[in-house]
C-alpha cells in the first residue's frame, strides 16, 4: 500500500504537465527566441532547400540526422556525424586563451583541437546512438580545406563577433520661442 503514494505523484506532476503545455499557443526554437530565425527559413531547411544565403548561421534550425533501419548503413547516425576543423580556428582564438609564462605560451593549435575530439568523444561516450568521425585531413587531400567539404557534416570555427553600430539621432530642435 506504501508504494501507491509515489505512483500518484507521478501521475498527477506528468498531468499538470500536459494540462500547462495544452495551455501554451505555439513554441518557439532557440534560434527563433534568441537570435530571430525566422520560420519561412527553417521551412525551407526541412525541405531541404539551401539556406547558404541567410546571412546568420545562428538564426537556422540546426542539423537533423536521421537513424538508419538497416545496421550495415552508414547513412545519418549510422556511419557518425563528420566533422571538419577551420584551418584558420586556431589564429581566431588562440589569442583568447591568457596561458603563456614569460612570453611562452602554453596552449598551442594541436591543444584547442584535442580539447575538441576529447568534447566529441565525451558526447559520444553519454549516448549510444551518437559517435563523431573527424574528417579534416580527408576533406584537405580532396582540396576542399574549406567550408563546404562533401566530406563534413560540421565545420568546426569560430563565428565573427558582430561590429558594433551605435545609431545615433539628431539632437531634437528646441522648442519655439513665445513672443516675449
């Protein structure tokens, strides 16, 4: 009799939870809330349709990866998500990264790309059905050591911080003067 107690509560938190989401008139992605993705640019994203021209990557829907029926395909998460390293990363951010002694620096190239494959395998070691396959050096032997290697899935850099605009108005005119 002790154990229906907690089946109840169960019961009754996953509930409350249907009856709040039935209340909710829409949702929104991450990158709608956050950084103004528009909906017509995800549409055209699950159609497959190309979205190079919109000019923030952070305003797109993300990658979808679908999982094979077959466990000899290799296609989607069945061969691991590829993953292709910017040749010009490591100059973007090394200067970050405040590890040198003596004008000697600590952290090197080789040091930000192990942190990423120990990122990966760290990921891939939580969740059975997801593993990552670097394919840099492949991408470069086939001359595509650039975005957009057929190759890679994900391009691994760094995005440029944005300028900063400050729009500035006119000073307002001052009020009309009264006879006087």
């Amino acid at each position: 009799a002790g154990h229906t107690r907690p089946n109840a509560c169960l019961w009754a938190s996953r509930n409350s939870m249907l009856l709040l989401a039935a209340g909710v008139p829409g949702w929104v992605t991450i990158s709608q809330a956050r950084f103004g993705g528009q909906i017509s640019a995800i549409a055209r994203q699950f159609q497959g349709l190309s979205t190079n021209s919109d000019p923030n990557v952070q305003q797109k829907m993300g990658y979808l990866w679908s999982f094979p029926e077959d466990a000899d395909d290799t296609s989607g998460l069945g061969g691991g998500i590829t993953w292709q390293w910017d040749p010009k990363l490591c100059d973007g951010i090394i200067d970050k990264f405040d590890e040198d002694f003596f004008f000697i620096p600590f952290i090197q190239c080789s040091d930000l790309k192990a942190s990423m494959h120990r990122a990966f395998a760290s990921w891939s070691d939580n969740h059975k059905d997801i593993n990552f396959v670097e394919v840099t050096e492949e991408c470069k032997a086939i001359g595509q050591d650039y975005e957009g290697c057929e190759l890679a899935e994900l391009w691994i850099t760094a995005l440029a911080k944005p300028a900063l605009v400050v729009a500035t108005s006119p000073a307002p005119s001052p009020p009309p003067r009264g006879p006087g």
